[in-house]
DNA sequence: ATGCCAACGGAACGTTGA
C-alpha cells in the first residue's frame, strides 16, 4: 500500500499533475495541502473518474487541506479537538476579531483491511517570523495536535495513525540549505521552540499534570530516497541550485509503523512549467489495502 | 539539465507563502 503527502499549492492548478502522481506512483492515498479552495470548487471529477473518493475543507482560498483515497473514505472529520483558531491582533496585542478555525486538518479511515488507518492530511501554520503572533500561533497548532493524538492513542494504543504533511519545521540543521542563513536571516523554521514540539511527536506522554498521553510515534520519512529537501522556493533559481528545504513529513503510530517499509521524495515533480514548490512524499507498507 | 515567484480574488494590485 501506498500513502502520499503533498502540499499541491493550489489543487484547481494542479489537477492534472495530482492525477499523474497517482498514476505513476500508484498511490492507494493522497494527502493534499494548500488546495487553496472550498469543497464545492474541489475538482473532484477527474478523480471520481479515475477511481478515487474525494474529502475535501476549505474556508476560502488560503490554506485547504483534502484526502483522495481509493481504499474506501470513512469517518471523515475536518480538524480536531482543541485545534486553535487564529486571531487578528492591533499593535498591543489585543484581539481584533474571533479567532478561525484554518482548514489546516482534516482526517479520514481508509483502508478495507482488518482495522484501517486514520490519515491525517495537515498544514501546519507558517510562523512568519520570530515575534509575530502566527508563530506562537503555529507553536500551539502543534501542541494540541500532540495532545489530540495522544489522546486517542492513549484510549486506543493500537490504532493505526497516520500524521502528514506540511509541517513547516526544518528538524535538522541539513534540512536546509544553509543552516546559518536560515538561523540569522529567515528566524523560522529553524527554532529550538518548533523543533521541540516537533520531535515531541517522537516521544511518549506521561498523561500527568496536563502533558498529552499514550504512546511515541515514528517519522517515517527520514531515510527516503530521490532528494534531501521536499520544497524548493520559486525565487531565485532555488531548485536549480538545490537550495532547498526538507519541511514535509509522516509520523506514525506504533502499529503503523510495524508495517512501515520504504519512503521516497518525488524531486521530478518540482520541475517543469506549473510545479508546486513542494514535492509529493510516498510511504510505502507492507499492507494490503 | 531543473531556470530567475505563483495563486488567489477580482479585474489593479494586495495578501500569502517559505
């Protein structure tokens, strides 16, 4: 079985490179972000006619997560429990308007094997930068998610989870392509205080003193093959240079990651006219759908 | 070679992304 993530920017451009990844890589599953439109203008045909269910949340035209999936499409939810909203702010820090729910998550059960998985297709905040409130914004999204996920699994330590997405955390200092221009100059990405609640996804829960519960998860897609970086900028010839990013990632539950058994980075779909600055990432199984 | 930013809404250009 095959599960692929991708940030497609914009799905009603991409539409037919997104039936070509299917295609070629034979996916079971596609996780879409940055589909950039609400449900009603997903261009769900060509997948319906391709053998695919098509879920898909939208507010407007930011953001816009979907899951294509053509081992069936279950129990679909839009977000989670305790997902934060975001607020505009004046100056001083007071709110200017109610804080909105982003479409950044939406999960589903696929699979007809014995117990399924629940994919999860996410688009975590961009900070912006160090001192702006999307950045404590994009700290606590990734906070709740843990502990929402924690929850389940701590109620359910056996169930097969899958957490992809754009991530918009760089783990590792050769996760980008200069490490010192991204620690002086672009302050994102890069910070202890995103890579902590990253890697916390990493680690069991205590379930003690309001820490999340249940058990650690895995990042699948550290070893795969075809490229170190998932996004390339379409500034400055940064894909030519190979000045890239490694910000989208798959973390999954114990069970899951029992059957976990190749990852690959699909660096030719960065090219040529109409790419996406992201690339599609595939986790293979051993599993029949 | 992979090539110098792109998509959105709305109809000029501001917003957003990373």
């Amino acid at each position: 079985m095959r599960i692929a993530t991708w940030n497609i920017n914009s799905i009603r451009a991409r539409a037919e490179r997104a039936l070509g990844v299917l295609d070629r890589w034979d996916l079971d599953v596609l996780l879409l972000q940055e589909t950039k439109c609400k449900p009603e203008q997903f261009p769900a045909e060509p997948f319906e006619a391709a053998g695919y269910q098509v879920a898909a949340a939208g507010l407007n035209q930011w953001n816009g997560v979907a899951i294509i999936s053509r081992i069936g499409l279950d129990n679909v939810e839009i977000g989670f429990p305790g997902q934060p909203g975001f607020a505009k702010e004046d100056g001083a820090g007071a709110l200017l308007s109610e804080p909105v729910v982003e479409a950044r998550a939406i999960r589903a059960r696929v699979g007809t094997g014995s117990r399924g998985i629940d994919v999860w297709s996410l688009y975590i905040p961009n900070g912006r930068s160090y001192n702006d409130p999307h950045f404590r914004y994009k700290l606590e999204f990734l906070r709740r998610l843990r502990a929402a996920v924690g929850e389940q699994l701590a109620a359910d330590p056996a169930r097969r989870i899958l957490l992809a997405g754009d991530w918009n955390v760089a783990p590792e200092d050769t996760d980008v392509w200069d490490i010192d221009f991204f620690r002086n100059d672009v302050g994102m990405y890069v910070t202890d205080e995103e890579r902590a609640v990253f890697n916390a996804f990493g680690k069991p829960g205590t379930g003690t003193e309001g820490d999340f519960a249940g058990p650690a998860l895995t990042e699948l897609t550290r070893g795969a093959d075809g490229a170190d970086y998932t996004f390339w900028d379409y500034q400055r010839l940064r894909f030519p240079k190979n000045h890239g990013m490694r910000i989208d990632f798959g973390w999954a539950s114990p069970e899951l990651a029992d059957l976990f058994a190749a990852a690959h980075i699909d660096r030719d779909e960065r090219k040529g006219k109409g790419a996406s600055d992201h690339v599609p990432v595939i986790m293979e199984f051993d599993a029949e759908a």
